[in-house]
C-alpha cells in the first residue's frame, strides 16, 4: 500500500516538473505602457505599436539558443512586416557587443539595450529569468503569449499567424480640440 502511495507521488511531482518545465505560461491584460530606445536612437513606445502584432524577445548575444532564433525572427520579419507585425530585441548584456552583432547578422527589426531589466519586470517577470524570452501583443495591445525558450520559425509562425489574421480593433478619431 505504502509503494503505490510512493509511485502515485512520484508521478505528480514528475507532472508538476514537466509542466513547469514545458517553457509556456498563459499570459492576459494589457501589455505594459513602455517606451524604448533602439541601438540607432529610434524611440519605440508599445502604445503607439496598437493596430500591429508586436513580438518582444529579451535575448543575449551570449546566449546560443537566441543567436540561433535571430534567422526566424528574420525571416519573419521579412515576410509578415507588410501584414503588420513588428519585432523588438530586448538584449541582456553588455550593450557594446551590440551593433557589430547586428551588423554582422543584418538584424532588420528594433534591438533595445537600454533599460533591459526595466522592460522585462514591467512585463511582470521577476528576478531571474530564462532567455530567450518572447511576448506577444495582439493588436489590440494585449498581451497574449509568453514562450520561454527557443521556438523555431514553424512554431513561431504557428503562434503568430492566427493573430495576424485578426483585423485591426477600430481606433477611437483623435479628439477635437
């Protein structure tokens, strides 16, 4: 009786572990208020992105699994910029490894330094975290997906594409003054 009670325990713990480990937590609410700037001097605030699918990456040029999705993170760039999507690097480290980085792997989409611990806690992670680390805002600014780990360009392109079918919420006309 007690081993079955043992083997039962065993089992649970194993799925809390896995489901831990599986690198995916539900996110919701609206994606945090922040204003960025880029390597080049560009200033990027999440509220001014509504209307577009934004993908946020904290990554590291250290970091193998995220140099290893910078190619999907390109090639989607390339194809869906036009269907409103819009990437942001958020790199943790040191910020003079940088722009040879991105020169070298011709990073087309925003990379962000300045701030990196700031962004990612107004994201609501605290202390350490894994990378890469990926956001997803709808375009209503929502935020929608948190994907922990490396996903390739399918996995990506499966999250991605549902959200990018939605239509644009209406915006509110300017108001009048």
């Amino acid at each position: 009786m007690s081993r079955n009670i043992w083997i039962v325990l065993l089992v649970l713990v194993g799925v809390v572990v896995l489901y831990e480990c599986s690198g995916e937590e539900g996110v919701s609410g609206p994606a945090p208020d922040v204003t960025l700037t880029d390597i080049r001097g560009r200033t990027i605030a999440l509220k001014d992105l509504r209307g577009k699918v934004v993908v946020v990456n904290f990554w590291s040029t250290r970091c193998p699994p995220c140099r290893k999705e910078i190619p999907s993170f390109k090639k989607l760039h390339q194809a869906c910029a036009k269907d409103g999507l819009v990437i942001i690097g958020v790199a943790v480290g040191p910020a003079k490894e940088l722009p040879p980085f991105v020169e070298k792997h011709a990073v087309p989409y925003a990379i962000v330094t300045r701030d990196a611990m700031r962004t990612v806690g107004a994201f609501g992670v605290r202390g350490r975290f894994g990378i890469p680390l990926t956001f997803v805002i709808d375009r209503s600014g929502q935020l929608r997906e948190k994907l922990v780990g490396y996903r390739s360009y399918d996995a990506l392109v499966e999250v991605l594409e549902p959200l990018l079918a939605e239509q644009p919420a209406p915006q509110p006309p300017p108001a009048e003054g």
